[in-house]
C-alpha cells in the first residue's frame, strides 16, 4: 500500500524522477504543488510544458535556442573560426560568464563513455567534423569536463581532427579534476581559458 494516496504518489514519483531529487525532496515538491492555487498549478504546468514544445536545438552549435539557429551562431560580432567544444548546452550559459571568450560553441551532447555504451555515434561528433572541414574553423578549444570520459573525449577529438590544419587546445585545469564546468566559478573559467594547452 503507498504511503500516500494515488495522485499525491504520483506526483512524488514524476518528481523523483529529476536528477538529485530524493524522497523528502520530491514529498516537499509535491506538498508545495498542492500548496499552489489553481491558477498557480496550471501556470507552472503550461510553462514546463511550453518549455518543452519551445525549446530547439541550434541546428549550427547543438545549444538551446528558440530558434533554428541561435542567437550566437547568427551574430556577427562573434569569432565563428574560433570554437569551444562544451559537453552539454548549461555549459554555454556558464562559459558565456567568461566575457573574455568572442568566439562561438559545439555542443556535444555528453561525452564519451564505452562502459556506459556512450560512443562517437551518441554524440555530435560527426557534425563538428563537418564544420571543421569547411575550413572556417581555425581553432577548436574543447572544454570538456576534467574526469575520465571527459579526457577520452578530448584525446579522442584530437586524434581524428590530427589531419586538419587547425590549432587545437584544451581548457587549463584551472577547473578541478573531478568536477564540473556547470559549478566552476567566473574566476577559475577565466584562468582555465587563459591558460588553455595545445593539443595539436
């Protein structure tokens, strides 16, 4: 028998679903929907929802956008010869803290992980092949998180665009080896930038 009557239950259960959302957590979640006036509770859900039916993928950089084409791809005051290779589309928000950086993103989509059936063919590797081979591109700074599949990943993106005649580095690990760029502050985003090495 559930702790709970059905709906609320349900709903604790949609809440648990979210990354590092617990039992207690999901409960207060649930306990503060219910807590909402109707109004209240149908603005939130249409606004997930409209979040989910209006939010695209750049169909350039792999970012979010609203639409096809984000506003950072589209602008002209950005370095497009200059690329930073970012895990997932939160990583742009943050690095786009570093107002330092002109240049422009590819998103990859997560990085590679073989113990987790993660492989070229899940990520947009294949499409930032293809950007580079129009030749505008004339560096590629990866920004890949520094944990292991973070590390496979950028080896990785080094070693099949060996034979294009780009400059190619990695973030300094002013970020913490480990962590992520998601949590990293201005200052040490800055620094890591600055002190970007040469891979190729």
């Amino acid at each position: 028998m559930a702790e709970y009557i059905l709906p609320i239950q349900r709903l604790i259960d949609e809440f648990r679903k979210l990354p590092g959302v617990g039992g207690k957590t999901a409960v207060r979640y649930a306990f503060s929907v219910l807590n909402m006036s109707e109004e209240e509770a149908l603005r939130f859900s249409e606004t997930i929802v409209g979040a989910k039916r209006d939010v695209k993928k750049c169909s350039v950089c792999f970012g979010l956008s609203e639409n096809d084409i984000c506003d950072i791809c589209s602008s002209e005051r950005r370095d497009h010869s200059t690329v930073c290779v970012v895990e997932s589309p939160k990583d742009v928000i943050v690095m786009e803290k570093v107002r330092g950086f002109r240049g422009v993103y590819h998103v990859l989509g997560g990085a590679l992980a073989p113990l987790d059936n993660i492989t070229p063919a899940d990520l947009t590797i294949k499409e930032l092949v293809e950007r580079v081979r129009t030749g505008e591109i004339k560096e590629l700074i990866i920004a890949t998180n520094p944990t292991p599949s973070g590390d496979t990943t950028a080896s990785y993106l080094a070693r099949i665009l060996e034979e294009y005649d780009i400059e190619i580095s990695r973030l300094a690990y002013g970020i913490p080896v480990g962590g992520d760029i998601e949590y990293a502050d201005e200052v040490t985003l800055y620094r890591a930038m600055e002190g970007r090495r040469t891979l190729k």
